[in-house]
C-alpha cells in the first residue's frame, strides 16, 4: 500500500472515531462539507482541482491524497492536478513547494492505479 493510501486509511478511521464519540460535530462538519460542494457554478473537475491547491498551501498530506484521489475521479489530468499544485507554490512559496512531495506521491499512486 503506497503513502497516500495509508493517509486515506487514515483519514477514513479519524472520521469513524469523530463519529463515534463525537456523533454531532462529525456530521456537522461532514454535512457542512457536503452543502459547500453542492453549487453548480464549478464542475467537480474544477473544485477537486481548486482543493489540490489548496491543500498543498495548506501542507496537509492527508488532504492532498484525499483530494488527488478524488481529482482523479473526476477525470482531471496528471498535468492539471500538478498545475494545481504549483498554483499554491505561486501563493504560498517555498513551504507549498516542498508539499509538492506529497502531492507527487499522489500523484505517481492515484494514476498509476488508474491506468
């Protein structure tokens, strides 16, 4: 199993045990997530590709697998998820950069997979 599928698993057991012992703020949060990605203005290629960024500039590694994975699904390519990327280099500088590494090993995991 490659990094950024352990990160989902992760992510996937957080959320079990937010639910379970934090039932409410969970689905809160998770039903706030869910109304925020309901608008129709952006295509889901587009978002997932705005969230790439984001979570690169945000350096969470947990977020850009979540977010690579699900720009691959949404049919985005490899150059567009990496654009992506780099977007959060030209407004965060070197710190977004080095979670180019993250992203990368997204990347090479989640197309690899869906070739």
């Amino acid at each position: 199993m490659g990094i950024a599928r352990k990160k989902l698993d992760q992510v996937a057991e957080l959320t079990r045990r937010l639910s379970k012992d934090y039932p409410a703020e969970t689905r809160a949060f998770l039903g706030f997530l869910q109304t925020a990605e309901q608008g129709k203005a952006l295509d889901l290629r587009i978002k997932e590709l705005i969230n790439v960024g984001l979570a690169v500039a945000g350096q969470c590694e947990w977020c850009i697998a979540f977010h690579v994975e699900q720009a691959v699904k949404a049919g985005a390519s490899r150059d567009e998820v990496v654009e992506a990327g780099f977007m959060a280099v030209v407004m965060h500088g070197g710190p977004a950069y080095m979670y180019m590494t993250p992203l990368f090993e997204a990347v090479d995991e989640f197309y690899q997979s869906s070739e």
